[in-house]
C-alpha cells in the first residue's frame, strides 16, 4: 500500500514522458531490494556453516562444508555424470507429468461436463485419492519391474490428482452468469465449453499444473530410491552407502534448483495466460 | 416481433415470486417493467428470455412458445458481465457473427456511440463500473437484437451518460423497430422512453397498473404531461408524500 502511494505520488509530480520510465526503474529497484534482503539470511547461515566445519566443529564426515559441496557438484560435472543424472530424473519427471495431466484433463474433463461421467468415476476416483500413492510402489515394481516403466507411472499417479481435482473444481466453479452471456448469444455445448468454461477455468487448472509438477518432483525422488542406476535420487542412495554426505547435499541442492526452475517456467506461462486477471499486484 | 405473456407465473422453492403476468406487446413496442425491489421484475425477464424455464404460463415469440433462447434475443443484464479473459473489443464482438474485420468495424461503431473508442484494448478489470456497464450495452446492441430484454441497463451510471445512452438506445430503436422490455427503478427513464409502463407491485409480483404514454418523441424530459404521469405512478407506488419525489 505504502509502495503504491509513493509511486502515485511520484506519478504525479513527473511529467507523462518521465513518469512510466522512473515507475520501472522504482519496481527494478524495489525487486533488487527484495532480492537482497531475502539473501541476507542465506548467506549469513552459509558463511557460518563454512566457519563452523573448517574450525572442525561440525565433523566432516557428517556435515561438510558448503565449499566441499559445491567442489563435489563441479567435479561430477566435469567429469561428465552430472548430465546424465539430471538428465534421466528431469526425463522421469518429465514424462510422468506429461501422462500424468493427459489423463487428469480428459477425466476431469469428463467428470466436470457430464453428470453421468461424474456418477461413474468421481467415487472411485475419490476412493483412489485416499490411498497414500507411495503405496502403489511394490505393485508396479511387481508389475512393470524395476525400469522406467514403474518409475513414470509412479510420478504420474502423483501428478495425476492435483490436476485432475483442480480440472473438476474449475469447471465446476465457472460462474453462472457468464453461461448465461454465452446461452444468449445461441452459442451450442461446444461452442459455450471452448468459449467461456475453458478459458474461465483455466486459472484452476494452472494452479493444477504447478501443485503437480511439485508432486511429480516428490515422487521422482520416491521412485529413484526404490531402485536406479542414474539419476538424482540414485545419487542420494550412494551418498548413503558410501557415507558421503557431501554427494547427499549436492544432490539435494540440485533437486531444489531444477524443482524451482521448472516451476518458475510454468509461473511464467501462468503470468503470460492470466494476464487479464484481477489481482492484487505483487 | 410480437411478444405475449400469458399468465406467467414464477415459484422458487415453494415461494411465488410473481404471480399470472400477462403482457402483450405490439412489434416496435417499448414497454416499461416498473416496481419496487424484490417484486419479480428481473424474474419476468429472465422468462421472456428463455434463460429460465421454470415457470408457469406461456411466452410466445413471433408465435414459437418453446421454452428457450431466441437468437433473436438481446439480453442487457442488470451487472456488465464481460468475459474478464477478453478485451473490450471482443467482448462487444463476442455474439456477432461474420467476419472478423465486419465484426470489428461493427464493435467500433457502438463503442464509439457509448463514448468508449480508444478503449478496445482494455481489459474488463481495467474500466470502470460505468465503463463496464457501456461496454456490455454495445455488446447488447451490436448484435441488433429483435426483442431487446434491458433489466436496470442505466442505473450504474452518471445522469448524464445515462440520458446520452437512452437517446442511443431510441437510435437503434429507431433503426430496427426492436420490441424493448426495459426493466427500471426510475420512472423518469421510463417515462421518457416507453410506450407503456406496467406497474408490478407486491410479494408475489401483480401487474398493479398498466399506463399507455402517448406523447410523440422525442420527448421533452420534465415535461408537465410528464409530471402529471409521474405523480400517477407515484400515487399506485404509495409513495406520493415524500415531496422530493415529485419535480
Ligand atoms: N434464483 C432464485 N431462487 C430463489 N428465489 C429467487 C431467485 N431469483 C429471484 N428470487 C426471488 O424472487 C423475487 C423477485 O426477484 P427479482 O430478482 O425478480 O426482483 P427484482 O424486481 O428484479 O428486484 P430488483 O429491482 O432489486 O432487481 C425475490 O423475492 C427473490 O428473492
Ligand atoms: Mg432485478
């Protein structure tokens, strides 16, 4: 609020030509700020964890430094493994999520359009919901073995219902009043879904997306400790064995970076599509 | 296009909302709904619509009394209803048919004669609630709708606006004789505007009076006939002692 009224008051003391150029250049330095201020804390915590293991306090065998760390992360990408691992776990997440929300639009789809789809899946879909997904492990591990198959099945199980719920409480939730703008122009079912409940509920499916990307980056990690031979999670795993615990951190690390990227695209395309909606600006 | 109700009657839930509504209007006709809040005028044109088909009784248009959306319908709802995924211009172009440039050129005009050109490229939550609401009334009148169904088309706006948009809507009136049924809380509008009000009153809704306005247009707005008009539909409302009312 505060921010909004200096901006308005600076908006109005320019003049038209000055005015948009200082607004930009005000949000560049407003984000610089918020970026500098979220990466005190980081740092800080970093620099007394460096300070801590090199004085011996923390063992290293335990917690090595963010230095030692880092170190393994540009030794396994010199030597070439790191692409392979990052490689096979973002395919694995990726594939997972592709099946995962090609089932969930055309079943929510069908569960949010017709009454009857609805009567027939909705409960057992509902039922399935309540099993805790990693449960279904050993079964496709029995059914499709230890290889890629029951691992992307595994991830799409996960993205599955995030999207599939969110598909159904957006089609749902379209308002009333805007079908009725559509009825009156005389558009038909096909026309009144593609005109006015895609568009009106594709905000929830996008929140659908990014909660299941989330999930599918869960269960990648869930799918690579059961048995893998590439493979971030299969790094975390050897980092156990070999009592690594620098390889178990960088792993971890790389989890966090690749998780947050992916989701920062899907933030993107969201901004991009929802430019029209009525929110508070951030 | 003709248009009749025939004892039409609406329930909800156990609750009659209004009760044996029979109105005939005459192709060209502009006729006024007047009535307190709550009396079931937005109820009747919904029905005439076809958006509800719950009711009781019977509508016909142009002789067709099935109960549904007549394409040759306008519907002006008493909220702007844009679509928010869509900028002005395509909302105003969202019920025509044709091609794109026709459609736009069309959209131009009406956006022009509700005083909004330069704001096609704005998007919904960018206008104002006037804005909005003239917004939708292009997107009503652009498609030159037959019978135009208007609940409260007016009341979100400023006086002065509101008696350009009523000159505007006697324009396209003009233009394609369009059977109107224009629901409103201000007797002056409908005054000035129609060739018959229908007083609604009570809880369920009866037409109380019916009231034929002769005069030629366009009208004078304040005229003394008008007064006298008014004081009328003052005294059917009860409401003909508060002295501010009357001018
Ligand atoms: N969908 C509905 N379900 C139940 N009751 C309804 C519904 N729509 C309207 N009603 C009832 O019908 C009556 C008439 O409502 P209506 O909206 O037609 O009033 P109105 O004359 O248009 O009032 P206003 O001038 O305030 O818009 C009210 O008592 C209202 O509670
Ligand atoms: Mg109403």
């Amino acid at each position: 609020m505060a921010k909004n009224q200096s901006e308005l008051a600076s908006v109005l003391v320019t003049s038209r030509g000055v005015k948009q150029k200082s607004v930009r250049v005000k949000k560049q330095y407003k984000g610089l700020q918020s970026i500098m201020l979220g990466s005190i804390l980081p740092i800080v915590l970093i620099t007394v964890w460096e300070l801590l293991s090199r004085i011996g306090f923390f063992p290293s065998y335990q917690l090595p430094a963010p230095t030692v760390i880092f170190q393994t992360i540009v030794g396994m990408a010199q030597d070439g493994t790191l692409w392979g691992h990052i490689g096979i776990t973002t395919y694995r997440v990726f594939a997972g999520f592709v099946l995962g929300t090609i089932a969930a639009v055309i079943l929510g789809s069908l569960v949010g359009f017709y009454k009857k789809a609805e009567q027939l899946f909705d409960p057992m879909i509902q039922a399935f919901r309540s099993i805790p997904s990693l449960a279904w492990v050993p079964l496709f591990i029995l059914w499709m073995g230890i290889g890629e198959p029951s691992k992307v099945t595994m991830i799409a199980v996960g993205v599955f219902f995030p999207i599939y719920l969110n598909i159904v409480s957006g089609i749902l939730g379209v308002d009333r009043k805007l079908i009725e703008v559509g009825k009156m122009y005389g558009l038909s079912t096909f026309q009144l879904v593609r005109r006015i409940i895609l568009p009106a509920s594709l905000p929830s499916f996008l929140v659908g997306l990014r909660s299941g990307l989330g999930l599918g980056w869960m269960f990648v990690v869930a799918a690579e400790l059961m048995g893998a031979s590439q493979g971030l999670g299969f790094l975390l795993v050897v980092g156990q064995n070999m009592s690594q615990p620098e390889t178990i951190i960088a792993s971890i690390i790389l989890f966090a970076i690749i998780g947050k990227l992916s989701d920062w695209v899907l933030k993107k395309v969201e901004t991009r599509s929802l430019h029209w909606q009525d929110r508070l600006v951030k | 296009m003709s248009l009749e109700l025939k004892n039409v009657s609406r329930t909800f839930n156990g609750i009659t909302a209004v009760k044996n509504i029979s109105i005939t209007a005459e192709p060209g006709e502009i006729i006024g709904l007047l009535g307190t809040s709550g009396c079931g005028k937005s109820t009747v044109l919904r029905a005439i619509s076809g958006l509800d088909n719950d009711y009781d009784g019977e509508i016909s248009i142009n002789g067709n009394t099935k109960k549904e959306v007549h394409d040759t319908t306008g519907f002006i709802f008493q909220e702007p209803r844009l679509l928010p995924w869509l900028p002005v211009l395509d909302n105003v172009t969202f019920g025509l048919k044709g091609s794109r440039a026709e459609k736009v050129q069309r959209a131009k005009e009406y956006l022009e004669s509700v005083g909004l050109s330069g704001k096609e490229q704005l998007y919904p939550r960018q206008l104002s609630g006037g804005m909005a609401q003239r917004v939708a009334i292009a997107r009503a009148l652009v498609t030159s709708p037959e019978i135009l169904l208007l609940d409260e088309p007016f009341s979100a706006l400023d006086a002065f606006t509101k008696m350009q948009l009523q000159d505007l809507l006697l324009d396209v009136w003009n233009t394609y004789q369009s059977t109107v049924v224009l629901v409103t809380h201000d007797i002056d509008e409908a005054l000035y505007l129609c060739d018959r009000i229908i007083v609604l009153r009570g809880q369920p809704g009866v037409i109380d009076t019916e009231l034929v306005i002769k005069e030629e247009r366009p009208r004078a707005r304040g005229s003394q006939e008008m007064a006298e008009y008014k004081r009328k539909i003052l005294d059917r409302l009860d409401l003909n002692n508060a002295h501010s009312y009357t001018s």
